[in-house]
C-alpha cells in the first residue's frame, strides 16, 4: 500500500478535519470575542467534497481520521458525515474532538453513526471559571455530555485541558480526583497552549505538570503508544489507575514521528500547523481533478512538508492563521 511518505521518510496514516471554523464557545486562548472572519459557505467544503478526499487518502494510507473544528457539532447534518468516514474502505478508526455542548442528546447518535472515540475539551471544573474561558459555555452541558459518552460506550474518553499560565494550573489535581473513579473508561490529557498569530497566553509545559502529578502519586510510565494513538506520552497514577496523557507540541516536539495531515475547512491541506496552506483540494476538486490527479496532488504536498516547527514555550515562532480554521 502506498504508505504516503514525506521526503524525510514519515508515514502519514492519520487525517485530521476541520468540518467547520465556527463554534458556539469563544474560549479565550482560541477565538475571539467577536469579529471572527468566517469563512463564507461556499468556500466550504461540501460533505460529499470531504467524503471524495477521504476516500483518495484511504487508498493512499490513512487509516484514522478525527472530526474537529471549530465546533464539529454545529455543523448541520454531521452524523450523515461521519457514517460516510466510518463506511470508507481503510479507515478504521473515526474519532471526533468536541466541546461536548450537545453531547447529552448527540451521544448514542454519534455511535449509531459509526464513530469510534471521543476526545471532549473540558478546561475547568469550576462552573464560573468554565464560562469565562469559554465565554459563556455550560460546565453543566459538558459534564451531562461526558456522562452520556460514557453511557454510550464511546469509550475511552479523553479529555482535553489546555493549562493556561495563572488561570487553570491551580485544578490539576481537581481534574486528577474528576478522573480517578472513571480510570477504566477516561483518560486526562494537558495539551500544551500553542499561541496562533500572536502570544496572548503562557504556556504551562507538560513536564512541569507531570512533576507536580509525580510528586503527590506514585505513577509508572504509560504504555508504548501505537502509530496511531497520535502525539500524547502518558503516565499512570498507579493509586486510581488513571491515564494522564501529555501533548508537548513545544516542549517536547513530536515533528520527528508525525504522521497527521490536516484538511482544512476550507479545503487547504496543512502538512505541518507551521507551513502554510498547500493549493486548495477544493479547487483541485472542483475544476473536475480525477481522482488520480487528487491523490498525485496530495502525494506532492506532502513531500513539501517541513521537518517541523520552531515554535517553543518561550521565544521561537507563532503558528498562522486560527485552530478553528486549520482543526485542532
Ligand atoms: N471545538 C472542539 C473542542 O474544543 O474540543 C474541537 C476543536 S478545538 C480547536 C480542538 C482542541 O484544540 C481543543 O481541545 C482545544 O482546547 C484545543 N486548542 C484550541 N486552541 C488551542 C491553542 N491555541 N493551543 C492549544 N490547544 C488549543
Ligand atoms: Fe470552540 Fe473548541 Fe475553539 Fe473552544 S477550543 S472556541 S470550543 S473551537
């Protein structure tokens, strides 16, 4: 099978997709308040435009593909979206990254629809805090919607914190106790904050948060992470059994063994969050490009790909354009 190889040797087996880069949060390290630039519908892709790219890099490889955004959910019709992914030949594990607003009542739909996995965004357990980081999100939504996840078996969940310098380190251990009783369906994740055009935030690295986690419980190291459980070196709490997962993409860069791709809304492929955007599969697409004439695009783009970024905690660059647009 064709592997899609770059030109530095690495195997691109997982597709990332932003289906939207709109959302009904603004959490404050990611958007906004207002005067968010939207993409216009018709720049867009089309779910059966999505669907004809899956299937191209199906054939090529990618075995994975995560549902993101924006917020995946406000998109109409999205279960129509993911049967169509969970149905094409090759892929073999759809997951989705949600804020997890209207998970309660979309829950068992999503798992009717062939979706494999969840990741919900959770960065605060305290009600409060959780609406000002989100400007005006639900903690009571997300926490029904993590309950329903569960109650659907869309199992494990992994939540996803993004510690932010002086407004949320001070829950670690709260999400740790949050955790602890589901340690056999939930795993926690810190996602390191990566600053879009410009530094608003200060990152808290992962080896900070894991010393301060080392230092109150005994942990052993997480099991060998597999091609496509993607960038998250973990450990284990061994008192609860629970799962922490780190994603360092500035503290400690994962370039060397990256396998994703990320198809913006808008059609752009992003080899690596530091390139800029390869010509458009839109475009490509609906000049009336073959399939053949896509996969050979995609197979060009990929080999432009860079060795990796040179964004770091402090000091180095920005990444460009917004995470909603380009799928975190
Ligand atoms: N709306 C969905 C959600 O929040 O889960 C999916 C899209 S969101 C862009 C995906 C993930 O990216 C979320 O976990 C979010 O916290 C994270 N994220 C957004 N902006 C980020 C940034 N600047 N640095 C690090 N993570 C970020
Ligand atoms: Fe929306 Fe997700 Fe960005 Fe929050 S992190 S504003 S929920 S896209």
């Amino acid at each position: 099978m064709n592997q899609l190889l770059d030109s530095f040797g690495r195997a691109h087996s997982y597709l990332r997709i932003s289906v939207t880069d709109r959302c009904n949060y603004r959490c404050v390290y990611c958007m906004p308040e207002e005067g968010m630039n939207w993409a216009p519908r018709a720049e867009i892709l089309t779910y059966e435009e999505i669907g004809r790219i899956v299937g191209v890099v199906a054939k090529m490889g990618v075995s994975k593909v995560r549902i993101t955004g924006g917020e995946p959910t406000v998109r109409s019709d999205i279960l129509s979206l993911i049967a169509t992914v969970a149905a094409t030949r090759g892929i073999n594990d759809v997951a989705m990254t949600t804020n997890g607003h209207t998970l309660a009542k979309l829950a068992p739909q999503l798992v009717a629809a062939g979706l494999s996995r969840l990741n919900i965004s959770i960065d605060s357990l305290n009600r409060r805090r959780f609406a000002l980081l989100t400007r005006g999100g639900s903690l009571d939504r997300v926490l029904a919607g993590i309950r329903a996840a569960r109650d659907s078996g869309l199992t494990p969940i992994k939540l996803n914190v993004v510690m932010l310098r002086g407004h949320n380190e001070d829950e670690l251990f709260d999400f740790v106790d949050f955790c602890a009783g589901h340690a056999e369906d939930t795993q926690l994740r810190f996602i390191e904050y990566m600053p879009f055009e410009q530094r608003r935030y200060q990152t808290v690295p992962s080896d900070e948060l894991r010393q301060r986690l080392m230092a109150r419980y005994t942990t052993v190291v997480g099991p060998m992470r597999n091609q496509n459980d993607g960038p998250a070196e973990g450990i284990i709490l061994v008192e609860s059994g629970l799962h922490v997962g780190f994603i360092s993409p500035l503290s400690e860069h994962f370039c060397a063994t990256c396998n994703r791709l990320r198809l913006m809304a808008n059609g752009h492929l992003r080899t690596c969050l530091a390139h800029e955007d390869t010509p458009s599969l839109r475009d490509l697409i609906r000049y009336g490009a073959s399939d053949t004439q896509l996969s050979e695009a995609i197979q060009a783009m990929v080999l432009g790909k860079p060795i990796g970024h040179a964004c770091e905690v402090e000091g180095g660059t920005v990444f460009e354009g917004t995470m909603t647009a380009i799928g975190g």
